[in-house]
C-alpha cells in the first residue's frame, strides 16, 4: 500500500504540521483523529487495512491528520476563548491551505469526504457544515455535535460558528447552505452499547435540530451490543462508506 509521511507549514498556524497520504488515487478522504490523536492513528488501529481493497484499487485516496486537541477541545486549563480561537486556526489550516493541497497532490476534481470518530466526528461534521463548498460528503461515528463539554458552556461568535447544534439551530429556513447540504450525502451513527450514551444523546439531539431545518442525512443507531470502539468503527465505516464516497 503507497504511503508518505508529509509536513507542510501552516501560515494560519505558524507551524509546521504533519499529515499521510495513503493511496495514489479515487475519492480523497480527510480523515480525522479521535481526541488528541495524530496522523499515525488510523494505520496505528488498523484502518488502513480495513480499507486496503478501496485503497488498493484507487477508489479512495485517505489523507490523515494531526489534530490541536490537546490545546484546544481536550485543554482544561487555557481560558476557553484562547483555546477556541485555535481551534479556528486549525480550521483554518484544514479548509485554507491543506484543503488545496490535497486536491493538487489527488489530482482530480472531486469535493472531499469527510470522516471521523468520537472527537473525529463533531471536527468531521463541523468541516461539514461550515464549509459545504469544500466537503461534499461526510460520514461521523460515534460523536457528539455542540461544544459544552470544550468550553463549559462558554460561547463567543467563534464558539457559535463551531457548534454545529447551536449554529443550525438558528439558520434560516431558506438560507442557500440548506440546499446544498440536500444536494450532498451525510451520515452519522452511533451504537446503544457500552460507550456510546453521550454519542447516542449527541446523534439523538441532532437529528432533531436536522429534521427541524428540512436537512437529510442518512442516521442510524446500531444495536446494544455496538460499542465506543475501533472494531465497530471499522464496520460501520465499510457498511457506509460506498454510499457516501459514490464507490460503485
């Protein structure tokens, strides 16, 4: 399997920043870590296996990322607006300047997929649903949507416009984003099992707010016996990935 370790500097970030590229060609896929993981983790659990075929034929081309959590979503010691203004320079980053240089290095003209789990999944959607010109899909796992837990409550303008369940909650009902969220492919699931409570009470709450604002999205609760865990993750991503990655 083709794989190259990369770093580019992030003006946005004034840092260098590591990502991988897995695969020479296909859909490309931002795939984002769970809480305060880096680009190694997903090869590290074993997805990159797991999608070795989709890989292996060029249907996917998987870019992993490193994530700030830790001084941003995880901290819980910085003031909460320091943190969340780095969190919008690292989402800067992703949408501004890793965002082209992932479709120079794929080569083709397809809009981004977006994946993630537990954390992965609320930075997944929230890629989502800010920039729908830039991700044209997205599949989220086990996560939860607003940033209480981040920032204990604490809202700003830059909050707002990272909380997908606040944000949506308040958009118009014809703002222009609706239609185009209805033109694009959204899945989010969660399991009933061990684990997975504040995902179901998450996907639960936002699947509410969706419906209220006429947005589709493809969500499903698996069983009580599907857990907060990398084994699930992995069917659930193969179970959905097809469907939202247009893989026929």
């Amino acid at each position: 399997m083709y794989c190259e370790n990369r770093r580019e500097y992030s003006n946005a970030l004034g840092r260098e920043m590591a990502f991988r590229v897995y695969g020479r060609g296909g859909k490309p896929v931002l795939a984002l870590p769970c809480r305060c993981g880096g680009c190694e983790e997903w090869e590290r659990h074993g997805m990159t296996v797991t999608l070795g075929d989709a890989l292996e034929r060029e249907q996917i081309q998987l870019f992993c990322v490193d994530t700030l959590d830790a001084e941003t979503v995880a901290d819980r010691c910085a003031p909460p607006e320091e943190r969340v203004r780095c969190y919008e320079q690292w989402f800067c980053w992703l949408t501004e300047e890793l965002t082209p240089c992932i479709r120079a290095i794929n080569g083709g003209t397809q809009d981004v997929l977006a994946v993630g789990f537990d954390v992965g999944a609320y930075h997944a959607a929230n890629l989502f649903f800010r920039r729908p010109d830039l991700f044209d899909s997205l599949i989220a796992l086990s996560g939860v949507y607003d940033t209480d837990d981040f920032y204990g409550g604490y809202m700003d303008e830059v909050v707002y416009a990272n909380d997908p369940c606040v944000s949506l909650s308040n958009m118009p009902l014809d703002h222009p984003y609706i239609r185009l969220y209805n033109r694009r492919r959204a899945v989010f699931c969660t399991g009933r099992g061990a684990g997975e409570q504040a995902a179901l009470e998450g996907t639960r709450r936002l699947d509410g707010i969706l419906k209220s604002r006429g947005i589709r999205a493809w969500i499903d609760y698996w069983g009580g016996d599907v857990g907060h865990e990398w084994f699930w993750w992995k069917k659930q991503l193969r179970y959905f990935l097809p469907w939202a990655a247009g893989i026929r």
